[in-house]
C-alpha cells in the first residue's frame, strides 16, 4: 500500500470521525436539555404534588400507557379523522393560494375570506359543526379548518417569493402565469409550503381531537374524557403525552421530507420587488374602502350561500340578518347585546392576560438564548415541540396543576402566544444592523444597554408581526379555557347556548368573537406595516 493511499484512508476516517462528533454534538445538547424537563417533572412529582393527584411520576404514566396498549384504537380514530383534514383543508389552502396567483385583483377578497377562518376560534364552532354535520364530518372539518389558513399563508410567501430572473425568462418568452406558477413558483416555494404543512399536521391532529373531546365515542379526545371523569390522572397525562409525541412525530416527518424535497437556489434575486407607490389621499382611501365593502359582501354571500345549501332546518341556522335582528330587534335586544358585550369583554381580558405572559416569558427566553449558544441548544429544540402541544389534551391537565382561575388561563392562552413570539423576535434580534452592533461596542456600551438600546428597537416590528399571529392565538386558548375550566366569557356562552337550543345566541357569539378577532389582526397588520416603513426609512 503506497503512502499516498493510506493518507487517503486516513482523510476518509477523520471525515467520518468529523462527522460523527458533529453529530453527536448536534444531539447531545437536546437531549441534555429534555433529561432536565424529565427530571424536574419527576422532583415535581415527588415532592410538591405527592399525594395531590395533580402530576403523576413518569414510571405511573409509563405503565398505564403499556397497560392500557397504547390506545391503540384511539390513536387510529385520530389519525384517521386527522388525516382527512389535512388532506382537504391544504388541498383547498394551496388551490385558494394558486387561484391568488393566477388571477390577482381576487387575492384581497379571498384572503380576507380565508383570515374569517382563522379568526373564528375553532373550539368556539365545534358544537355548531356537530349540530350541522355527521360527527365524523364535524371533526374532519374542524381538522381542515385548523390548517388551512396557516398553509394558505406559509404557501403564498413561498409562491409569491419565486427567483425573479426565472419568472421575467418566462415572461418575455410569452409563458402564461399558470407556466411560471407550475415551472419556476412550485419549486422555489417547496421549502415554505412545508414549513406550514408541518404546522398544520400537529393542528389538524388538535382540530380532531376537539371533535373528539366535545362530542364523539372513539378516539384519544374521548378518551380524555373518559380519563378525567373516572379521575384517573396518570391515564390524562398519558393520552395528553402520547398525542403530543404523535404531532411532534408529524411535524418532524414531514420537516425532514421538506429538506429532502428542496432544492438549492442558484439565484441571489426574488421575486419580491419594492412595493409601488401607493395611491394618496381621497383614491387610496376609496380603493381600500371598496375592497373592504367587497371582502364582507364576499363573507355575507358565502354564509348565506352555506345556509342554503346545508339544508338545516333554519331553527338552527341563522343567517346574516337573523344575527343582526337578534341583536337589534325585540323587546329583549338591549339584553342579548349585553351579554355578547359582558362575554366579548370577559374573553379579551383572558386574551390580554395570555398575550402578556407569553410575550414576557418569550421575550426572557430569547435574551437568554442570543446570549447562550448551549441554553439554545438544550431547550430551543423542546421549545418548538410546544406547538405540537393539543391544547384541549392539555388544558384538563393544567387546570388540576394551577386551578380554574388566573393561571389557568395566564398558561394556556400564553402558550400559544409564546412560540410564535420567540421564533420570530429571536429571529430579529439576531439580524440586528452589524454597523448598530460595533457602533456600541465603540462606544463601550455593555450588552445589556445594548440589547434595550438598540436590539429591541429594531425587533420592535417583529414584535408587532408577531402579535399579528399571537393575539388571536390567545383568543381562541382564552376561549378554550372558558369552555372547558372557567365558565365563564364568550366561550362559556357559545358552550350553554348548544345545551339550552339557544342557536340565535350561538351564532351571534361566534359573529362576534371572529369580527372582533378579524378587526384585531388588520389593525395590527397595519401596525406593523408603520413600523416597518419606518425602520427602512
């Protein structure tokens, strides 16, 4: 063997030595970090709730998950019912987003439609889906509906994002848009539509679920019930715990696909161009004016078009103007807006509580993870399997730790404010100016002046992006909490409006929640619009 040859062998085995210990690197850190959760849970257990029958110790759980065979059929009900929805629900989010690109003067108005989805808490509608359609049905859609805005949304950034030298190649070539939507805009969006469709998979596993929990006799939601009302704890844990592993199992599949499926972009240019000149004063405001009018025009004729095709009896489907004359007409009409009013104003202050404690801890964590590559590495990969989380399996569980009051609510609500918020300032903290950065450290400036002065400035618009995603998270968690703990707020009175056949009532609570959800989201979108311009400026 020639010298030459076994330094050649020697390069390879250092290579796979490298990559090796890079791996176990990459690995070691999450690990660590998941060993400490398990272990507090364990000191949780054993001392602060021994005997408390509020969290049970793992070696409980563990044995009455293999005792009770995984929930093997449970399981299966889920996924079926989970699957369905995911498959309808991103089938119409990327068709909505096609038909945005192909024809663009529909993208306002369709958008809008889409956002009505995502702002009407999907825990909120369960009892009418269940009402209006078979169970089976009614969860299928409830799974559907939690992923379509999200993946409507993940796939027009992707699309829209295309490499701008490819898309003018095919326009000066003559290529149709459906030609550059299938050619150039499919492929470079595959890392996007991904990202959102591992979200949506955990959410669709959530929408059945809620079906499951509220109405039904198969299933890990059912049996959750089951569980809680033979106050069986450590069964609770162990469903909650196995339908998080199943989502967090989803999102890491289908992420890992994503990264199969993309591809390298040779290009440095996107499609994304400077936005145009907008229109001032009198025209700017009458063209936005009109394609608000023409976006609730659109939602009027779709639920009316709903109604009519469902077929349901209108004793339980209401239409636009039974709602409007339930809260106008009648000598008990002062009544019925005020407890719309008493409910609304119930559910935005549990909103705000949950909005507050899942920015504030969001904003420690990031601190803490900018300044610490191992705190990062230990705890960011545990963090982002919170969004696999099903919130209704959890919020039982909760309510027995914190009671059914204050923290209750300050947990669930924040929890899904909390994600969202970190990923994305985390994200802007990191891309901080480097000029802004050695500007302080010429300055001697210490890095926590620093962090205040100058990085939290420029997060400041991501903060507001992030609000925009969050906020009506934690209305819909506020709601949830509501139907299932406290009783009490817009979600209470949508949960005993289906008990006593109230469905004027019904109807009228989810109006009300999704405007004022709707009307929240586009005041801060603008908001966040303001204050991008103006730190670009």
């Amino acid at each position: 063997m020639t010298t030459s040859t076994m330094s050649l062998g020697a390069s390879a085995r250092e290579r796979r030595g490298l990559r090796l210990s890079n791996g176990i690197r990459r690995w070691a850190a999450p690990v660590a970090g998941l060993a400490v959760l398990l272990l507090a849970w364990e000191v949780v257990a054993r001392t602060v709730a021994a005997g408390k029958f509020i969290v049970p110790t793992i070696p409980d759980v563990i044995a009455t998950m293999t005792a009770d065979g995984f929930y093997a059929s449970g399981v299966a009900t889920t996924l079926w019912e989970a699957g369905r929805g995911f498959f309808w629900g991103n089938l119409a989010a990327l068709a909505v987003a096609a038909i945005c690109l192909l024809v663009p003067p529909l993208k306002a108005v369709l958008t809008r439609l889409a956002l009505a989805t995502y702002c009407t808490p999907t825990i909120a509608i369960a009892p009418l889906l269940i009402v209006l359609f078979s169970p089976d049905d009614a969860k299928v859609t409830m799974a559907g509906l939690s992923v379509f805005f999200p993946t409507l949304l993940g796939a027009l950034v992707g699309l829209e994002g295309g490499p701008k030298s490819a898309l003018e190649f095919v326009h000066v070539s003559g290529g149709s848009r459906a030609f550059a939507l299938l050619r150039v805009r499919v492929r470079a969006a595959v890392p996007e539509i991904a990202a959102a469709l591992s979200l949506a998979a955990p959410a669709a596993v959530v929408g059945a679920m809620i079906g499951e929990y509220l109405g039904g006799d198969q299933g890990l939601g059912v049996v959750l019930v089951q569980a809680q009302q033979s106050l069986n704890v450590a069964r609770a844990w162990a469903v909650a715990i196995e339908a998080t592993a199943i989502s967090t199992f989803a999102y890491l599949v289908i992420g890992a696909l994503a990264r199969r499926l993309a591809y390298t972009v040779t290009s440095t240019d996107l499609a994304v161009s400077a936005p145009a000149a907008r229109a001032k004063g009198v025209r700017q405001v009458g063209l936005g004016a009109v394609r608000l009018i023409a976006s609730f025009a659109a939602i009027l004729l779709l639920w009316y078009g709903l109604v009519a095709l469902s077929g349901v009896d209108d004793y339980i489907a209401k239409t636009p103007l039974d709602v409007w004359t339930y809260l106008t007409a009648g000598p008990d009409a002062g009544a019925h807006r005020d407890v719309i009013g008493a409910g609304l104003l119930k559910t935005l202050g549990d909103a705000s509580v949950g909005y507050a404690a899942g920015t504030i801890a969001a904003l420690v964590v990031a601190v803490l993870f900018l300044n610490s590559s191992l705190i990062e590495g230990m705890f960011l990969p545990v963090v982002m399997t919170i969004r696999a989380v099903p919130l209704v399996a959890m919020t039982p569980l909760i309510a027995l730790v914190f009671g059914r009051g204050f923290m209750t609510v300050a947990v669930l609500a924040g929890a899904v404010t909390f994600v969202p918020t970190l990923v994305i300032v985390l994200a802007a903290l990191r891309a901080t100016p480097k000029p802004a950065i050695e500007l302080m450290q010429v300055y001697a400036v210490g890095r926590i002046r620093s962090l205040f002065t100058v990085r939290l400035a420029y997060a400041i618009p991501a903060l507001a992006a992030s609000a925009r995603i969050a906020i009506p998270g934690s209305i819909l968690g506020a709601v949830l909490v509501e139907i299932l703990v406290t009783g009490d707020g817009i979600g209470y009175t949508v949960a005993t409006s289906i008990g006593s056949s109230e469905y004027a009532l019904l109807w009228t609570a989810l109006v009300a929640v999704s405007v004022v959800t709707a009307l929240i989201y586009m005041v801060l979108s603008r908001i966040e619009a303001a204050l991008v311009n103006r730190i670009t400026q």
